[in-house]
C-alpha cells in the first residue's frame, strides 16, 4: 500500500538512532518498554516517507527489520506488477550499525533484499554508526531509546550539524531521555508540549461525556503516547526549520 501525502521532505535526509528496550539498560528505562520503541520508530517511518524523505538508521537489526518492513508499505503497485526498474517512487532507507546476525536473521536479511524494502543497506561492524555522520547534508537526528552509542552519536550530530534539530523521545527511555536531561545536548523535547495539548483534549472529551474521569485520565496520561500524531509534527517542525524542499 502506498501513502503519500506530500513531497516537502523530497530528496532530504532524517537521521534515526534507535535501539530496542534491553539495549537502554544503561539508562533510564522506557515505562512502554519495547512497544514504546517500535511504535516511535514505525510511526517517524511513516511519517517521513509519507512525504517522500529519506532515512538514515543507525541501530541494530530488530530496528532495522522494523523500518524495511514499513518501507514497504510505500512501493509502487507497479513494484510487484513489473518488477524493480519499473518503480519510479521508490523508498529510500540507509541502515547502519553493527549487526550480529543469527541464522534466523540471516534468513530475514535475505528476504528482505530480495522484496527490496530497503534501497540501501548499510551492514557493517566496528564504529559504522559515525558513518552516518558523513552524510552531506541531514536535515534532523531524532533518537528514540538508545543506549551509549546512540548517546555518543546524538553528541556527535549535534557538533557536526549544530544548526540542524536534534529530536528525543522521553517516554522511549534511554539515551533519548538522557539527552533531555543534559543541557550540552542542545536536544528538543519531541513530546511535552504535544502531549499536552492531546491531552487536554481529551480530559474536556471524557469530561463532557461524565465517564469515570479519574481513573480514565490516568490511563490516558500514564499508558498511552499517541506516537504517530508526534511524529507527524516532527516532520512538520523539521519542515518550518528549514529542512524541506518547499519549493
């Protein structure tokens, strides 16, 4: 299924590091743990691709699986129909990180470059995720979880590209919520402010409705993130700083 909205991120690059919840051990933990991640991950997938940009991955391969197989929901029908020449809207994804493959893994690796979610891949080991720093010209780094090398990246993206946003995603734990935390980080908050204004829609909703408000809004306050509408305004906000082609 394909799902374009828009071109305004056309032919421009969003850097991701993530990781899943047993890789933030240490640091603080994700209160969603791995459902937290993957949402926050498959929803900025969505969410840049729908219009047209392309991503950057560093994590490792559960994180990469996730992002190839979303990506694919934005192949041409003429994909399948006529085969790989034949796609003129292609999705574009670079993975990096180091990547121990089990068999299994191995297995899915070759699947997916045969079904060509990814258009480039990326595997390699040692320190490749600064090789993600070598891109020309990213126009946003958003960390979501992550342990110490998506630490160590963030920091490193924010002296390379000091003009562009650094995003991090509190309520996914680990490096992201770190970088909040640390004011040298130069990281903006993806969440609060949107949070508060879901939220307060839907207090004045469940109010006005006379349902066990109480209880109900502290289930909506505590156990849910509306990831995609976030990331949504992510791209926006990516977009109003300067990173869009809006021509």
């Amino acid at each position: 299924m394909t799902m374009w909205q828009g071109a305004q991120l056309k032919g421009r690059t969003v850097c991701v590091t993530a990781s899943s919840a047993s890789e933030t051990i240490s640091f603080k933990k994700s209160r969603l743990g791995q459902w937290g991640i993957d949402q926050a991950v498959a929803s900025l997938t969505r969410a840049v691709l729908a219009e047209r940009g392309e991503l950057a991955v560093h994590g490792g391969s559960a994180v990469g699986h996730l992002v190839a197989m979303v990506a694919g929901e934005y192949q041409e029908p003429s994909f399948a129909e006529r085969g790989l020449e034949a796609v003129s809207r292609r999705p574009k994804v670079r993975l990096y990180g180091q990547i121990d493959l089990s068999e299994r893994e191995r297995q899915d690796e070759e699947l997916l470059d045969r079904i060509g979610l990814a258009a480039t891949r990326r595997l390699s080991t040692g320190a490749a995720e600064f090789d993600l720093l070598e891109l020309e010209d990213p126009v946003a780094l958003v960390c979501i979880g992550g342990g110490k090398q998506s630490l160590a990246l963030a920091m490193a993206f924010s002296k390379r590209f000091p003009k562009r946003p650094l995003f991090a995603l509190v309520s996914t734990g680990g490096a992201a919520a770190y970088l909040l935390s640390e004011a040298s980080a130069s990281a903006l908050d993806a969440e609060s402010t949107i949070l508060g204004e879901v939220r307060e829609r839907e207090r004045s909703r469940w109010e006005a409705g006379s349902l066990l408000r109480d209880e109900r809004l502290r289930m909506i306050e505590e156990e849910s993130v509306p990831y995609p509408i976030i990331m949504q305004v992510v791209v926006d906000r990516i977009v109003r700083s300067g990173g869009g082609d809006l021509d």
